[in-house]
C-alpha cells in the first residue's frame, strides 16, 4: 500500500560570501596567499516529521522560503536529506513546476506522450488515454499547437490532467490549482475527491488555505524550516493565518 514516512528529517544548503562577478576578482580569489570566503550554513528543513497513509492527504503551508519545496524535491527523491529518514512506498506522479517536462516546441499532444514517457507510462497506454486526457484539461481547440503558446493556465491543466492518468499511487502537487480557472479548480476537487477515495496519498503544496481547509485530512505550517503547527486543516490554517496577520 502507498505511504509516505518523513522522521526527523534535516536539510542544510552551504551559502558561500563574496561570489566573484568578474575575472578580475576570480584570478585574485585564486592567489594562494588571498583569504578564501567563509561560508554559511543555511538550514531549510530542521527535525521535519509527518506520515501519510493510503488515502491520506497532508497540506502543506507557509511563506516562500519556508521549505516546502525543498520538502516536495526531497520526497520525490529529487534531492537526498542531510539527516533523518524518508520512506516513499508506491508510484509517485508529481506536479511540482508548471510545465516541467514539455518540451516549448512540441505540441500539446506530443507533450502529453513525452510527458506521460517521463513519469513511466508507455506510449501504447498513454495513446489509449490520449482523449480523456485532452477532454479533463479543457484545451481540445489547442492540442497541435505548440505549447510555448500557452497560457499558464493552459499549462497548468495540460500538466495537471497527464498527472492524474498515469495510475499514481501518491500524487505531490505544487500550487497548480491555483492557477486554474473556477470551473477547472472544481473539477480537480472532485478529481482529487474520487482519487482519495480509491486510495491515492496525496500531498498538497499551496497558498491556497481553503484548498487545505476543503481537500486535506491533515496539514502541517512550515515556517523557516521548523514544523510550527501540525494536525487537522482547520487548526493549522487558523494558525498560519494568525501568524500573517500579526505580521
């Protein structure tokens, strides 16, 4: 059965001082007797811990900057931890960066196939599915046309619809709702709904508080890399509003 286990999970990037911006200052940063800048630790993740279980969804939520995706890269095996343990059972479809995996110059319908071939589906299935795919996303009239003429919208419900007809087990998703129109974010929701339903972990990333409050069973408040609140929707988003609001 698809779960997510995240214990105690750190993350440290190195942020290095005075970067050289000519050739100049590299050739003099380069003599031995030059001292070398010091560098910084910077922690984006500190003692992270949650759990998803089959047909479990988590929101996630906090200001840029706070982690989240450094926690999204992390759980889709993208970038490895610094310390603690991360354990991923089931297979994964992710939207994460609107139009990641398209290729500018290829049409909606061959961006489906190159799309569908990233995330392990095989041409013969993806053809098979190629009408439902273009029916859920809305953009029948756009489909042969390059989609380096899309709009972000038109992106976002192209990518949205391959992710969800790939058989995924667990689906991480980054703020792609809220790029949609209305009538696009409610057949997500009912998407989303039914998918749950059948099983399929989720992981929602998104500013979108109300997404959180409507379509997750729990949800954690990142904030500087620490875990400020965690547990049901309501509370959390109650807490990470308060926090903006004093802010």
């Amino acid at each position: 059965m698809a779960s997510i286990q995240v214990d105690r999970v750190w993350k440290r990037f190195v942020l290095k001082r005075d970067r050289p911006d000519s050739v100049g200052q590299l050739m003099v940063q380069m003599l031995p007797w030059h001292t070398r800048p010091k560098s910084t630790p910077f922690w984006a993740l500190q003692d992270v811990s949650f759990s998803v279980g089959p047909g479990e969804s988590i929101g996630i939520v906090g200001d840029n900057g706070s982690g989240k995706s450094t926690l999204l890269k992390i759980l889709t095996r993208t970038m490895l931890p610094t310390s603690g343990r991360v354990a991923v059972r089931g297979k994964v479809s992710s939207l994460i960066e609107l139009g990641a995996g398209f290729h500018p110059d290829f049409s909606g319908r061959e961006n489906i196939v190159l799309n569908a071939s990233i995330l392990g589906i095989d041409r013969r299935t993806i053809l098979k599915r190629m009408d439902e795919i273009i029916d859920f996303a809305g953009i029948e009239a756009f489909i042969d046309t390059p989609v380096k003429y899309y709009s972000t919208g038109m992106n976002a419900r192209l990518g949205f619809s391959v992710a969800i007809h790939v058989d995924p087990e667990i689906m991480v998703v980054d703020e792609v709702l809220a790029v949609g129109d209305e009538a696009f974010q409610r057949r997500c929701d009912e998407r989303i709904t039914r998918m749950r339903q059948s099983g399929i972990s989720f992981v929602l990333v998104t500013h979108g508080l109300s997404s959180v409050e409507r379509l997750t069973d729990k949800a954690i408040w990142l904030s500087h890399g620490l875990v400020r609140a965690a547990g049901a929707p309501r509370d959390v988003v109650a807490a990470y509003r308060g926090s903006v609001e004093r802010n």
